[in-house]
C-alpha cells in the first residue's frame, strides 16, 4: 500500500477511534435542563387540589399567577458522554456543572431526595412564617431539640422535638443562645436544660410536664476544648390557623419567597398581582430576607416558556440572570419579602419604570 494511502487509512482509523471514545467515555458532570413551574395562586395540574390551602382564617379571591420555578437535574448514577457533555455546553436550555456540585461526596438520589424534602419542609415553615410577621399576625416560636448525636452525652437524655425552655436557668429564646450557654461551661462541667416533651403523635407539649435534665458536658472533637452536648438546636413554629401547602415530589429551598407571596395574596383583600404573571425563585427566612439559589438560568427559561412577563429574581443572582435572560421576561431585583410585594404595587397600578432590575 502507498505510504499516503497508509497514512490516510491510519489517521481515518484514528479519527473513528476518537469518536467511538467520545461517546463511550463517560465524564463527572450533571446537566440540568428547565423544570415545571407552579401558580402558588392555583391548583395542582395532577390532582386539581390547591397548591396553597388556608383554613381558620378568611381568604379572598385572587387573580393571575405568582408561579414558583424548578430545575429538573439529571440522577446520581447518570454520567454523560463527552459527546453529551459538549451538546449540553451549546445548548440554551441545559447547563451542565460539575457532579460534586449537584451531588457532594458521592451522594445517592435517595440521600439527594432526602435533603431536598427537608430543605423544603424548611422552606414551608419560613415561607409561612415570614407571610405572617409581614401581616402582623402572631406566630409562636419555640427553641426545640432538632437532633441527638448517638452516643454523645446528650444521647437517651435529650430527645428531638422536645422544646428547650432554658439552659443552667437562663430563658432560651433563640438557637444561637443554647451554644452560648453550653459553651461558657468546660467539658466535663454539669449544664442543666429545662425542657418540655412533646406528646405522641407531635401532641403540643404540657407545660407542666417540664423537666430538669442535667448532662455532662464533653470536649468537642474539632480538636479545640469547646464543651459540647452533642444536640443541634432548632426552631418549629406553631401557627394561629392551619396552611398547607400541597406540592408533590418537588424538593429543595427556592420557593419560599414565591411561597409567602402566595399565602400573603389569599389572606388579603387586594389582588396583588392585578391578572398578571409574574414568576420568581429565592429561598426566605423568617425575617422576610430573599437568599439566592441555583440554576437561575435554567429556571428563567422555564417562567418564559410558561407565559411569564416579570421575574423576582434575589439581587446575589443577578448578575448571572442578567446575562442569560430570555427575550420578553423582565427581571426584578429583590432583597426582601417587602421588596417583592412593593414591586407587586407598582406592577399592579402599571408604574414599571422606576422597579429595580438586575444588571450584569
């Protein structure tokens, strides 16, 4: 055979070769693509039933749509092919990020599904407690054991759900305030909890069945002399009336500010939206502040696709949501729960031009 025929054939096998390779070879990136979006205002596509569910307390009709925004994202086992992977990079309606970003330390769908179901039940009580506050109506906080580390001097002691009245007498009224006291001890000092237990079945607890429990403080393991009781603190709210938010297999924390809205229109008069579609994303805590979240980009073309004109959009994404818009969507930059219903106002009485945008 002729060396330029040789060599012809050589690279034309090489080439093949290569190709084979890049669809075969399987590279350590997860793609995600736009999710479904929910009218906090509507009802459930599969079911009928309300998204949001208010009673023993007066409601009132509402109009337009306050739509929360997902991602849909590829599973823990699946891996695309370099091939895959590249599409992915050219294409508008995927983006594709690393595997450890999306699943840390090796993490299974059903640990992943985990997580996102208590990061949303999180954002269930956030969102309804920062609705309420911005109403005025009263909700009772109470400080309470979230979990015991087995085998920690707290283990069989302490239980999760009971509620921490005070440590060594001093009235808890926060999270941060149960570490503060534990630590003013050394390890192996006593510290003394008052606590009360919740009943069976999550009964509200009986204040008079508080107890004193005295546990013996150990050294903490991260190498420093700082006494722990190996509890993590947490808070529960109780609320005047019941809201219940019904969605299905829909995870994680960004729909707690479109969450608030949604509850807040139902127990006003006014129709907050006026008939228009505004959708949006950012995770809020009980104080009404707007947190960012993941896959803006993706969540953008979702809330456009649908039929949306405005976009509450938290002011830590704007710069990546200003550089990937879609045509006919507008962004509104929000900090606050406060920041999202005064842009409601406005968008309702057609005053758009001084609303506060994104910006790369």
């Amino acid at each position: 055979m002729p060396r330029r025929s040789a060599t012809m054939l050589a690279a034309t096998l090489m080439l093949i070769a290569l190709m084979c390779a890049s669809v075969l070879m399987k590279v350590p990136y997860t793609e995600m693509s736009p999710g479904p979006t929910y009218n906090t205002l509507g009802t459930q596509d599969d079911t009928g039933q309300p998204v949001i569910s208010i009673t023993g307390h007066q409601t009132y009709p509402t109009s337009g749509h306050l739509n929360m925004t997902t991602v849909q994202v590829t599973g823990a086992k699946y891996q695309p092919s370099l091939v895959s992977m590249v599409a992915g990079w050219l294409r508008d309606d995927v983006l594709v990020v690393p595997h450890e970003n999306v699943y840390p330390e090796g993490q299974t769908d059903q640990q992943a599904r985990d997580q996102n179901a208590e990061e949303f039940a999180s954002s269930e009580d956030s969102a309804k407690t920062a609705a309420l506050a911005q109403l005025g109506i009263p909700v009772t906080t109470e400080v309470v054991v979230s979990t015991v580390v087995a085998g920690s001097p707290s283990d069989g002691k302490l239980h999760a759900g009971d509620q921490i009245v005070a440590v060594d007498g001093t009235q808890i009224t926060s999270q941060a305030q149960v570490a503060q006291q534990v630590t003013k001890h050394k390890p192996g000092d006593a510290v003394e909890f008052t606590v009360v237990t919740h009943g069976k079945d999550g009964a509200t607890p009986n204040p008079a069945d508080e107890r004193k429990v005295a546990i013996t403080t150990a050294k903490a393991t991260d190498g420093t002399d700082r006494a722990i009781v190996g509890i993590g603190p947490g808070v529960t709210h109780t609320y005047p009336f019941k809201i219940d938010i019904g969605l299905q297999d829909v995870g994680g924390p960004s729909a707690g500010l479109m969450f608030s809205l949604g509850i807040i229109d139902k127990l006003t008069p006014a129709d907050l939206t006026g008939g228009k579609f505004i959708a949006g994303t950012g995770t809020i805590s009980d104080d009404g502040k707007v947190g960012p979240i993941g896959g803006i980009s993706m969540k953008l073309i979702a809330a456009r696709d649908k039929g949306a004109e405005y976009f509450f959009t938290p002011s830590d994404n704007c710069a990546e949501a200003a550089g990937n818009t879609p045509s006919g969507l507008r962004l509104i930059k929000v900090d606050t729960l406060a920041d999202a219903l005064k842009a409601l106002g406005e968008i309702k009485a057609g005053q758009t031009a001084a609303l506060p945008s994104c910006s790369k």
